[in-house]
C-alpha cells in the first residue's frame, strides 16, 4: 500500500504512483469482507456526547441482513433508494447493503423541505426512502405527489404509519449475503449525487462501482492516513464529501472514520472539545470551519494527537492558515475536487503548502487550463479547468443520470470541463478562482470572487462575504460584496473605507470592492455554498425598480 513515505516530491508521485482498480470491483465484497472482522471501523459520538465504537464484524453482518431485509421487501438491482439520516450509524449500513444489491442509494441532507423530497424523488424516479424518524413528517407530506415512492423505512422513533421499522428489516435478514455472478461491481451504476446547484437545478451525478478505488488517494495520500489513525471529515451525510472523508478511502487506508453526529447551530468550542477528547489523528474542514476555530483559545485544548489536516470546498486565507500553523506547528492541506470527481488536485504532505493555492495535478488526471477556444493558456493567465478523457478516467463521473444532452455539453471534444477557473503559477501549483459564471469583468480586468472574499474574511470584523458583479455603464462590472460581520462590529461608511483598503493591500487596487453591502446571512444552498447567482438577480431587480 502506498503512503507518503513511498515520495519525497510531486514528480516522484507522478511517476510511481498509478491509480487502478480491479475488475467487477465492489467495496462491500472487496474492501468491507476482507477487513479483519475485530478492527475498529467507525467511533461515533452522538448530540449527547454518547460514544460507540463500531467494528467491520458489525457492518459485515448488519448491511448482510439489510441487504437481505430489502430484497425482501422487493428492492432490486438498479433501483434508486434516498437516504436522510444525518451522520447515524445507520447511513453507512445502508449504503453498504445497497452496494451489495446494486441498488443505488442517494445521500441525501436533512435539510430537504417536502417541496426538496417530492421534486427529488420525481426527478430521479426514487423508489424507496430510508430515513431518521424526525424527518418522516416531511416525507409524508411529499408521498400524495410521489406516485412512484413504494418503500418507507423509518429509523428510531415511534412507529408511523405506512412505514416499516428500520431495525426489523434488519433483524429479518441473514447474516451473510453472498456474491454471484450477477453482483454488481466494476462499471454497473453505483451510487447518485445530487448536486449542490449554486447556479441551477441539482443535477444527478452517477459513480459506478470503481469510484471508491479513487479515494484510495484521497484517503492515504491526501488525508495522509495509516493503520490505526483516527480520520474526522465535518460533513454531512447527505453530500459526495461524506464519503470524501468519512467511507472508501479511509477504511481502505486502515483508518477509523470518526463520526460527530451533532445536531442544530455549529459551535466551534465543541469541535475543539470532542477533536480532543478522542485524540484526533487527522481532520479535514472547510476554510469556514478553520476560520470559526482559529478564533477560539486553541491553547485549552489538548490536540496533540492531532498530525495533519487538510481542507477544500473554497480558499483558505493566509490569515487562517498561519493561525493555525502557529497553534499547533502544522499547515492546512489543500485539496480541489467536485460532486462529478474524487480529488483533482492537492497539496500532499510531501509538497510545501501554498496558502491559497490548491496545490497540484493528481496522478490519473490529465489537466490543463483551457481558454474559451479549447486552447491551453500559458502560465498566470487563467483558463477553465478541464480534465482530458479520451482515455477512462477513474473516479470520473458516468453521466448526469438520465440526462444525456447535459453529460455531452460537458464532455466534449476530448474534454470534461469543469466550469471552474485557475491559473498556474511558476511551480505548477493552481490557484482556484471561482465558477466561470462567477467571474466578474471590471474595467477590462477580470476578477475572481474567491481571492476578494479570502481577502475580506480576513479583517476582524468579517465572519463571511460573498463577492459579485453589479452592472455598471463606465466600469462594466463593479465588484459588490455582501458582507456578514462579527458581533461587535457595525456597518458604516468609516467600516466600508477600511475594508476596501484593507483588500486593496492584500490583492490589487483594481479588485477591492466599490460596493459593500452589510446583510445578516448569505443565500446558500442546503449544502452550504453560497448562492451569487441568487444575490446577482436580486441585485439586478432592484436596479429595475429604480
């Protein structure tokens, strides 16, 4: 198995390190059975701080006997199957017995409305929902809407009506579920992901069987884990990230998956608490998640288990990133991947981190940064990143299910792009800078969101901020930000001033914004991100009416 002590460099890396995957793969049969029945797979720590320790025996035996329970029930091979169970015990259990059936289950976040369950479940022909039992009320509103929704299975809770007891299914089954020659595995569909759709509709994005053997990188190169460790990813269950860092390549890489199912409002405090408590070995966050924690006291908290971290989803400011590296003498790793791929690129524990830069190509994607021709842009000039796909690309997505037209308007000529901007410095290392639909066109520059909002995020005053374009007769664009401050801090023309030149020191004098909006919260999708495009229309709206 390889580790970072295998590479001394990122030319090293390329050169020895090979991704594959063996035919007619299948985590649950390959990687899950094979595991020593004994080892420690997952420790949860559930809203009331209950702690339990899970070993691979129990998921070997309990996603058998749901595999079982479910075919039962009539659940088959390519069903799909919506999962809502926040981080319980029960989301890993599930996947791995639908693995097993080969029908598709898709993770699905808590937050889902009974308008988000009935467009879902018609959009992607779900058959069947397995859920925690305080979201049961939702999906029962939703049900008159779905006709083609035939199975309900409730975890915990008193029983409602028209659903079957989760814990019961399981019990019915046997012990063992055994592996044919019709088992799927290889390129059979695998699992669905619905998109976080920041600039539209969620799409559903399909992985087949070998999508798990590219987390291998993921999990023992990136996230630098070996036999023993103690991997925590804050994620939800409900988003290709959960199995990032909290499934395939940390159990492939010998690590335990950590699990914090905590429930409401984030506190930074009990993350720090609960990280060390039970002596976390590796971590991986958000930016956001890091700025929260590097504001509290770092030095009562006992982390010296704690060895390597890593982060992405958006850019890690300086600020954050020396706080921290101050604390605890290690730096935050950043990595870059979408719903549609595993990690793209990163930066591993054998490269010197970049604050801001993504880091690197990872071996098995062939990238380069693509003008609006399909010509690759020379060095600091950004370009879309797009991944070269005239050979398979493991951990690449199938499709967009069912929506042929969408899959062939980003794979094409060779290509899959991305949507996304970078450009690439001197050593090779890419420096993200938002959605191509995110950039904002100024005065002949062009200007990435990301690096404003880092830049903002920094100031004390400053908890989050979204950077947008507004339209502008002489300018074209001018850059806005909608700001949400710190408590203590109120919005003002002398605030407005130091935050525009404080941005003006740390970028260019061309990319501080001329417009600061001061607002309470940002529109985010369910998942988190930051929604410009909804703050880009609002804007717009309002210059109408006036």
């Amino acid at each position: 198995m390889f580790t970072k002590q295998h590479f001394s460099s990122h030319d090293e890396l390329w050169e020895k390190y090979k991704p594959a995957c063996p035919d007619n793969f299948n985590f649950s049969f390959d990687v899950l059975d094979a595991m020593e029945p004994s080892k420690t797979a997952l420790i949860h720590v559930d809203d009331s701080g209950t702690r339990r320790e899970y070993n691979a025996g129990f998921f070997q035996e309990s996603s058998s006997r749901l595999a079982n329970g479910l075919v039962k029930q009539g659940v088959k091979k390519g069903d799909r199957i919506m999962l809502i169970l926040y981080r319980r015990v029960e989301y890993w259990t599930a996947m791995l017995a639908l693995h097993r059936i080969g029908a598709l289950p898709i993770p699905s976040p808590s937050l889902l409305t009974s308008k988000d369950i009935t467009q879902r479940v018609n959009y992607a022909n779900v058959s069947g929902i397995i859920c925690e039992h305080s979201i049961c009320d939702r999906v029962d509103t939703a049900k008159p809407e779905c006709p083609g929704l035939k199975l309900l299975v409730q975890v915990e809770g008193e029983l409602d009506q028209d659903w079957t007891e989760y814990q019961a299914l399981v019990e019915s089954g046997e012990p063992t579920f055994a592996r044919t020659q019709d088992s799927p595995g290889g390129d059979d569909p695998m699992v669905i992901f619905f998109s976080s759709g920041t600039t539209g509709l969620p799409k559903m994005v399909l992985h087949t069987f070998s999508y798990p053997c590219s987390h291998f990188t993921t999990g023992a190169l990136w996230h630098d884990l070996e036999e023993g460790d103690i991997h925590l990813t804050l994620s939800d269950t409900g988003w290709a990230k959960s199995v990032w860092g909290k499934f395939y390549g940390q159990w492939m890489a010998g690590a335990a998956v950590f699990v914090w199912d905590f429930r409401g409002k984030f506190e930074a405090a009990d993350l720090l608490h609960i990280m060390a408590e039970n002596k976390i070995t590796t971590f991986c966050a958000p930016p956001t998640v890091y700025r929260f924690l590097v504001r509290e006291d770092l030095g009562q908290y006992d982390l010296s288990s704690l060895r390597h971290c890593t982060t992405a989803g958006e850019l890690l400011n300086d600020s954050v990133f020396h706080a921290w590296k101050e604390a605890f003498n290690m730096p935050i790793y950043e990595g870059y991947g979408q719903t549609e791929t595993t990690l793209q690129v990163a930066t591993f524990p054998f490269m010197e981190p970049k604050p801001g830069s993504i880091g690197k190509p990872v071996p098995g994607w062939d990238i380069a940064l693509l003008d609006e021709e399909g010509i690759e842009v020379p060095q600091g000039e950004e370009g879309e990143i797009c991944i070269r796909i005239d050979q398979p690309v493991l951990g690449l997505f199938d499709s967009y299910m069912d929506e042929p037209e969408k899959t062939a308007s980003v794979k094409t000529g060779g290509w899959y792009h991305t949507g996304d901007k970078a450009w690439a410095d001197e050593d090779g290392y890419l420096w993200f800078m938002g959605r191509t639909d995110d950039l904002i066109k100024s005065s002949g520059y062009r200007i990435g969101p990301f690096e404003v909002e880092s830049a903002l995020v920094a100031h004390d005053a400053v908890i989050e901020a979204a950077v947008t374009g507004l339209p502008d007769e002489v300018r074209g664009q001018l850059v806005k930000a909608s700001v949400v401050l710190a408590p203590g801090f109120e919005g003002g023309e002398e605030l407005t001033k130091e935050l525009q030149g404080f941005v003006r020191d740390l970028t260019a004098p061309y990319k501080y914004p001329r417009v600061i909006e001061y607002v309470v919260e940002l529109p985010k999708t369910i998942s988190g991100k930051i929604k410009r495009k909804e703050i880009r229309e609002a804007d717009l709206n309002k210059l109408a009416k006036s």
